[in-house]
C-alpha cells in the first residue's frame, strides 16, 4: 500500500500531504467513495458541515476497522454559524454526525468580510482547540488581510490555510505569507475543476510524456513538490489508485518552473468565487 508523506504543521501534529476530499460527492455516495479512498490507501479525509456528507464519512470511518490514530480527518465551520457560541454547536453537530470524539482539523470555511465576524468565530475554534474537541485549527479561503488581522487579534497563528489553488491560481501573496509563518497551505480544486484545458498545457503535457505518466499525476506531483497539501476529487476507485500513484517520479526543476509560469497573478486563473465576495 502506498505510504503518504506527512507535514510538519506548526502546532507540532502532522498531517497527511495527499488527502481525499468529498466536495461535492452526493451524500447518498459519500460512503461508498470514502470506504474504496480508505481501501487503497488515503487516510487523510476532507469534509465540510455545508457539504451535507458528513453522516457518510462517519459511516465509512466506522466500517473501515482502521484505528482513530490512523485517520486524520477535517471539516469545517460554515458562514452562518460565525456569531455568538454557535461554532462550538456546529463542531458538535459535526462531530455526532462524524461518529467522532474529536476531529483532527477544523476550519473557518469563509471569511465572510462583509459579516466581520471572523475574528470572533477565529477566537471559539482556539476554545475548541483547547477543549481538545480539534486537534489542529485553521482556516480556507483567507487572503493576506484577514489572515493578518486574526493573527493581530488573538495572536494565535492557523495551522493551515486552505486555498484554492492551481497552475493558473497560484495565489503567491498568501503562499509567502504562510510560508513565513509556518502556516501549511491546502489546495483545493488542485486540478482546476476541468474549468480550463490545464492538462492540454504544454509544460504539463511535455512533462506527462517525459516521466509516461498523466497529466493529473504531473499536476499532483507539482503540488507535492511546492509542498502543498491537495486533495484530488474523484468518485472512481481507478482514479482514486491512480491519484495515489504519484510517488515513483520526481519533476525537475526546469519541469516544476514551467508549470510554475501558468500562474495568472491578475487573478483571472481564479475558477471559483473570490474570497473577499462570499459573505
């Protein structure tokens, strides 16, 4: 079975760098997804309370037979659950659904600007990492000014930032910014949802043909090789495997820097919404 890297995070836990996530995945079958991830050999599981499949991943997780310490799995707090002490209800919601006593990861989903609230909902997940109810806290989707304005409030440094992030969306003033911090970053839509030809691009392509791999295993390597941690989506168990089969081939640097020069910093790579508009 393929053995998975882990990171370092910066609260000393360590994460799985290649995970499975389940965005997206219609509740009726996350189960199913989940239990064939675990089966070939991911242990590193991404939900979320606004993806409604959390029932499911609990329900794999306990049919698996694997033991808790062999698992990491994260979820998040929505955008409506921000005020008050509501996000301590929402991670008990997500846990009982998780069949969980503690999760490993648990996020601040949006920002959500427009509220201002999420400073305060930053202040209860520290509660919640000190309750021993999340082993690691973090955030998705912050950019530079609300990660600096969490860390100016509370002093209290995520562990994680998850991203959207991909050749086209590379998202370099948040990358830097976590760097110098120690704060890991997550893709998500690593593979740019299929929203442009990203696999057509020559870099990726000349790379694919070099090293007779394809091009979303070129693609995750990248990431593993910038050293983000990524979750590739897939329903199919061959996709699944071959997602996995990522760690017999290194990218050279010339490789890695063309598909470094697909960014577009303008913003216009971004396939999703922009951080600063979901409230």
């Amino acid at each position: 079975m393929t053995t998975v890297p882990s990171l370092q995070l910066n609260d000393g836990n360590s994460i799985p760098q290649l995970g499975y996530g389940v965005f997206k995945v219609p509740p009726a079958d996350t189960e199913r997804a989940v239990s064939e991830a675990l089966e070939v050999g991911y242990r590193h599981i991404d939900t979320a309370a606004i993806y409604g499949n959390e029932e499911g991943v609990g329900a794999a997780i306990a049919a698996s037979g694997l033991s808790r310490d062999e698992l990491f799995i994260t979820t998040k707090l929505w955008n409506d659950r921000h005020d008050g002490d509501e996000p301590r209800a929402a991670l008990g919601e997500s846990l009982e659904k998780l069949g969980l006593d503690a999760v490993d990861l648990y996020l601040v989903h949006w920002p959500t600007p427009a509220r201002d609230n999420y400073v305060h909902a930053w202040t209860k997940l520290i509660e919640l990492r000190d309750a021993g109810l999340s082993r690691s806290i973090g955030v998705s989707n912050h950019l530079v000014p609300h990660l600096e304005r969490i860390v100016a409030e509370t002093g209290v440094v995520p562990a994680v930032d998850q991203i959207e992030l991909h050749p086209a969306h590379q998202q370099r003033a948040v990358t830097e910014w976590a760097a110098a911090r120690g704060v890991a970053i997550e893709a998500w839509g690593p593979l740019g949802q299929g929203k442009y030809d990203l696999f057509g691009t020559a870099p990726v392509t000349a790379a694919s043909v070099a090293h007779g791999k394809t091009p979303a295993q070129v693609v995750i390597r990248w990431h593993l090789q910038k050293g983000f941690v990524l979750f590739p989506k897939s329903v199919r168990i061959e996709r699944l495997r071959e997602n996995l089969d990522v760690f017999d081939f290194t990218l050279t640097d010339a490789e890695l820097a063309a598909i470094d020069s697909l960014d577009q910093p303008d913003g216009s790579g971004r396939v999703s919404s922009d951080p600063n508009e979901v409230n």
